[in-house]
C-alpha cells in the first residue's frame, strides 16, 4: 500500500500543491492528509466535481501550474461538462490531474449503485481522451506512473490517477472540526419518519440517511415501501420527490437530504420553490460534513440554509438543533403551507454497526409505486 504522505509529497515534487474536489471513501486517507497539511485556500471541498475542474482552471490560469482534483468515480459524470468544453485540448488546453476513486470496479464486490459507474469509469476517460493509470500498491511503481502523469501535465494534458479500493495505507485525520450539537442524526430521523401520516413518502438521500431511515423501519417491524432511498444520485433527492409531488397532490411527500447533497446542487432549491408544491417537506440533516466518505468538512454548519431556500421562494423554513424544537415543528407540520424546508443541526458520526439496505433498488422502486397507486 502507498502511504498518503508519500503520495502528496510525490506531486508536490512536480509542482502540483493546490487540490480541489468532493470526498470518496477511497481516497479518504489521503483527502485526511491533504486537509491536515495545506491551508484552506489549497485545499478546496468544492460542492460537485465540476465545479472542482473549474477552480483547477482558474487556479492555472492565475498560476501556470496544474491542479489535483479528486474525486469518486460516481462524479465523473458532473465533471464531464468542463472536462469537454473547458480544459480539453481543443477549447482551452488546461492541465489537471484527476485522483478518481473506483468504486464498483467489475469483480470487486460493492454497492449496487456503483456497479454502472466502475464498469463505465475508464471507458469515460476513454471517451474524453483522457490518458489514465490505475495506480500501483506499490510505491516505486507509484512513483513512475505519477512521473508518466506530470510530463502529460507538461503537455498540458488532462491525465487521470484511478484508484483501486486498498490502495493507501491509513491516516487519521487530526485536524478534525467538531461542533456541539448533541443530537444525533440517527435520533433525528426516527423522530421525523415516526410524525409521518399513513399516505406520506419519503424520498431519501445518498448515504447514511437513507441507510439510517432503511434501519429504522426494519427496528420498527415496518415495510419499506413508502421509501425511496436514492442510494446513488447524490444532490437529486429534492428532484425526485418533487417530480412525486406534484403528482400526487392528495398526500405529503417528504425529502430527506444531507447538508453536502443539498450543496452539490443548490440550484435545486430555487426549481423545487417556482413550482409552489404545498405538500411538499424538505429536510436537511445538517452536520457539516461528508459522514459517508470519512468525514472531510462541508460548509453546511457555515452558512444559513433556510436563509438561502427562503430567498429563492421556500413558503416556509425553519432551523432546529435540539429535539424538543424538532418535535414542536413536526406537531405543527400538517398545518404549515408547504414547500417548506427544515434544517436539522446534528452531530457528525453514526453506529458503527450500522447495516446497509437489504432490498435491491428496484425491489425498493417497484414497492414504492405500487404504494403510490394506493
């Protein structure tokens, strides 16, 4: 395995310092490294992968020196755009080295919501003709191949790392945010999901929500067909459940969403207002950070969600951080003319025993539209 500090300072040999991009659990090490080793201005958590491509070019063009953008390979599809109309050799010629994490390579076991994307991941770089090396485990071999990237980089190239699961040894971070919310995520859902009315749904966001929402039903002898748990798709939760309620007037429909999600594509925002759907309940479990891919920071706990949703036409939010106000916003819901949005402050961190969904996504889509007939 390559230990993270190897890694970074390998690239720091050829001038890249500046990094920019959205968390993976496989790069988690050394994303930990990066953050504990550069300041906040070399270090970017943008809120999706295009946007990270974007700040790599602004950063060269202010410098004359590439970036590193990470990322899962799920992002590959946000950061097509740029990569094809901003950086490629034939529009502005900008150098980037993308560290993409392989989640669902073919014959590695994983998630069904990689399973697409890792058979599709080279053949996307392919596509874009992007040169790529999947990274050894083995640090001189390592060495050679991010040699083999900076002169592509010298050619003002875009050339990708991929990375295999295993392939950085741990690091912990050390500079690690904290804040003083004292309820848990976990407790928090259990307390929205159990103030549902029969005929609500739930469409639930990437990650530990929805993994955390699948658990709470089983615990409670419940069925799962009045979930949608949007296992991959990261930022368009609020899409879907719109697209439910405006359908489906005659009941609640309930968007579950993390503060990282709801970043990726804030612009979501301002559509799910304009439509005006009065059944519809947005709430964002906020605790500032990407909790599924090793807990690097987002801006979530900084700036004021219900302030932004109200801006762009939100009928109604609200921001709670204990569960007594919680339960005094769910008493008073039904009567709340809707869409409205409701930030949930939480603590970082969940069960390390936590399960995984035990139905399949179509198992879980077929249920919830046979609920939806109902």
């Amino acid at each position: 395995m390559i230990r993270p500090e190897f890694f970074i300072n390998t690239l720091g040999k050829h001038g890249i310092d500046f990094f920019a991009g959205v968390p993976d659990s496989l790069l988690k090490n050394i994303c930990a490294y990066i953050t504990d080793h550069f300041n906040a201005e070399h270090n970017i958590i943008t809120a999706n992968e295009g946007a990270a491509i974007g700040l790599a070019a602004g950063h060269y063009l202010a410098t004359g020196k590439p970036a590193c953008v990470y990322m899962q390979n799920s992002g590959e599809g946000n950061a097509v755009n740029p990569l094809a109309s901003l950086t490629d050799k034939e529009v502005y010629n900008i150098p980037v080295l993308l560290v993409i994490g392989w989640r669902g390579r073919p014959g590695v076991h994983d998630e069904p919501q990689h399973v697409k994307q890792g058979k599709i991941t080279t053949a996307l770089l392919d596509v874009m003709g992007i040169s790529y090396e999947v990274l050894s485990k083995d640090e001189n071999e390592a060495a050679i191949q991010i040699d083999k990237a900076a002169k592509a980089l010298q050619n003002k190239d875009v050339f990708a790392l991929v990375i295999e699961k295993d392939t950085f040894d741990d690091y912990k971070l050390q500079n690690v945010e904290s804040n003083n919310l004292t309820m848990s995520r976990e407790e928090a859902i259990q307390a929205v999901a159990s103030a549902l009315a029969p005929k609500d749904v739930i469409v639930s966001t990437t990650g530990m929500i929805s993994r955390e929402l699948f658990e709470y039903r089983t615990a409670m002898n419940q069925g799962h067909e009045r979930d949608f748990l949007t296992v991959g798709s990261m930022g368009h939760a609020s899409q879907i459940a719109l697209g439910i309620a405006l359908e489906k007037k005659d009941r609640k429909v309930w968007c579950f969403d993390g503060d990282g999600a709801t970043i990726m594509h804030m612009g979501s925002l301002a559509i799910v207002a304009s439509k005006k759907p009065a059944n519809y309940i947005h709430v964002v479990f906020n605790n500032g950070a990407h909790d599924s891919v090793g807990g690097q920071p987002t801006v979530g706990l900084k700036i004021d969600l219900p302030a932004v949703a109200k801006a762009v036409g939100y009928a109604n939010t609200y921001s709670v951080d204990n569960r007594k106000a919680l339960d005094d916003i769910l008493g008073n819901v039904n009567s709340i003319e809707g869409p409205v949005l409701i930030e949930v402050k939480v603590k970082k961190g969940n069960r390390k025993d936590l399960g995984r969904p035990t139905t399949t996504p179509i198992e879980n889509k077929e249920a919830l539209m046979e609920f939806l007939k109902k």
